[in-house]
C-alpha cells in the first residue's frame, strides 16, 4: 500500500435534517475548507512570572462551502427557510388592438387588491395600467402595436423560493465531505477517499450573492459544528462528544492489510473475583499511527487456565472472572486474518 497520501482538490458536499433526509448537495464546488481552532491561556507564577501551565480551552470547527452554480438549496438552508412555489414577475409582448389586450396569465396583486401592472409602448414610454381579470387597457395617443407588458403573477412552474426572514433561525444539518485522495506511488494515482462527517451543524444564517459584469455568481455557505453525542456504546462513561469523524477509504483494500501486530491496551491485569473487564485492543500498523479496533472485528479465546478462573467472550471480548484466585493467559486475534494476534495475562486475586 502506498505510503505518500495526497488529499486533491475540493470535496462533494451532501447535506441531510434530522431525519435523514437531503438538503442540498453541493458537486461543483470552488472551495470547501475545515477550520479547527482551539483557544489556550498561560498559567504563570513565581519569580519572573513563569510559565507553569497552558489551559487550553474554546475548541471549535468551521466549514466554509462555495459552489459555483446558483445552489438555492444552500442558501435557503443558511437562513432556515422551508421552499414553496414563488410568486414572480413576469414580462411578456403582447399586441394591442384599441388600447386593450390580454395577459397570456392571470395577474394578480402583490398588496392590497387593485392589481396593478406596467406597459411600455413601441416608442417606449411606460405607463402603469391596472387589470381586470387579465384584461388591461392603456391611455393616451399609441394604442396599437407590440407592447411589454409587465406583471406580478403566481408561480405555477417548477420553480421555488424560500422567504428570508427579519427573524432568522438557521438550519442545523448532518454535514458529509468527501474528497479524493491520491498517490504518486501507485499507477491507478487515486487510491481512496476521505471523509468528514459533521453529525450537528449549524449555518451561518449569512451569506452574499456578488454580482458582477464580468463575472458569475456563486453560492456560499458557512457553519459551525456543533458538539455531539451519539448513541451510548458499551462504555458510557467514555461516550464523549465530538464535532466530526474524519474517515480514510482506501480502495480495494481491508483494514487489517497493513497490520503487523495487535496490542491489549494495559497489557498483563490483575481482577478481583466475580468482576468482569472489557479488553481494549489497538492495531499497530506498518506505518502511520495505531488505532482501536472494535472487538467485534476480534476473536478472543482463552489459551491457558481453568474455568473458574476466568472466561472470556469470543467475539465481545468480555472478560468474566470467577470465584477463585488464578491466571489465565488470554488471545485476541484478527478475525479475517488469523496470523495477527496478540496475547495478555489475567490474575485473579
């Protein structure tokens, strides 16, 4: 496997609720970018005010998202508005006969109950004329030809809208990145991908549309990740919030390929009597760092020792000791690959 990992150009973006559901997604990103920033403060005392002490505290994790197309799933999101059909502004040319013709569709008010439109005649002077129905009539001296006409019209096409709020409250969403990952020592160049999975995110609720001459619009995003707990495991004491998990995906490829060793966390450990113990087993890699393996990817057994000392479940490793004093020499090994493995010793006082 190769060892010099390159993460490449920007992440696709899928954004869900609460309930699982997508969002907006985001595939023709400009710029997708992870801030983790972390908050310290000196503890200093004695002569010459040494440093005793770093405090560190204020742990944060930023996401800042831009795509280039026109995303109105991004911006809606950002300011916590639900999509609806919108009502919109249409403007067509019609020809009128006698000062009078009639809007293709019906016009309606946009306050109030008089509806109200505009008319530019063939020498372009604009004129507000009011409707009846989808009937209008314009004054003065031109009162025939092709005219634009302009109105305020309900949306009955696939188009939708969102309202901006004056109260605003951004969406919270399951935030997941996903980049590629690349190598120079492999001939296939990409060799995986990698994850972030930001479970609570919270938007910005801010965001600017930069229109210009020369240029095109983009859609940004910003939010913040919020602290989360997922559900409890077997040790709940140690189910700690986090902000998000990173994944590295290697194709075609197990987690165990490039395992040389296991180890139990603690080593050899001593038991009292009719107490159980759940083993922590952490894999040593050829390179880079080792990492906890879930006992379910395991099998345990017990190599040496009576049954009263201790028992021990074959794919939970859950240690169980029994009524008398002992040792047992107890093994975990990779359940797929059965020549890695690792062994500790349990007593029993």
């Amino acid at each position: 496997m190769a060892t010099r990992k390159f993460l490449t150009s920007v992440a696709d973006v899928y954004a869900y609720d609460e309930s699982d559901n997508i969002v907006f997604t985001g595939k023709t990103l400009l710029d997708s970018s992870i801030e983790v920033s972390l908050g310290s403060a000196p503890v200093r005392g004695g002569r010459g005010n040494q440093l005793q002490y770093i405090y560190y505290h204020t742990g944060e994790m930023t996401f800042t998202l831009t795509d280039t197309q026109w995303n109105l799933g991004m911006l809606g999101s950002t300011v916590g508005s639900e999509f609806e059909l919108g009502n919109f502004y249409k403007e067509e040319t019609l020809t009128l006969t006698a000062g009078s013709a009639t809007a293709s569709v019906t016009p309606i008010a946009f306050t109030g109950s008089t509806i109200y439109g505009w008319a530019t005649s063939p020498l372009g002077i604009t004129q507000r004329i009011t409707f009846t129905g989808s009937t209008f009539t314009v004054t003065g001296t031109e009162l025939t030809g092709l005219w634009c006409i302009r109105y305020y019209t309900a949306n009955i096409s696939d188009g939708k809208s969102f309202t901006i709020k004056a109260n605003m409250i951004p969406e919270v969403v399951k935030l997941v990145m996903e980049t590629q990952l690349n190598s120079a020592d492999v001939t296939t160049n990409k060799i995986g991908i990698v994850q972030v999975i930001a479970p609570t995110v919270v938007l910005s609720g801010g965001f600017t549309i930069s229109m210009t001459a020369d240029g095109v619009a983009n859609t940004p995003l910003t939010g913040t990740a919020l602290a989360y707990t997922g559900a409890v495991g077997t040790d709940a004491c140690g189910n700690e919030p986090y902000y998000a998990k990173i994944i590295e995906i290697i194709d075609n490829s197990n987690w165990y390929d490039n395992i040389y060793d296991l180890s139990i966390s603690g080593g050899d450990f001593d038991m009292d009597v009719n107490t159980t113990a759940t083993l922590v087993v952490y894999a040593v890699p050829n390179t880079g760092n080792s990492f906890k393996v879930p006992n379910a990817y395991l099998t345990f057994s017990k190599l040496s020792g009576t049954a009263g000392e201790a028992t021990i479940g074959a794919s939970t490793g859950i240690v169980a000791s029994g009524s008398t004093a002992g040792s047992a020499l107890l093994q975990a090994l990779v359940t797929s690959a059965s020549d890695v493995s690792t062994t500790a010793e349990v007593t029993i006082t």
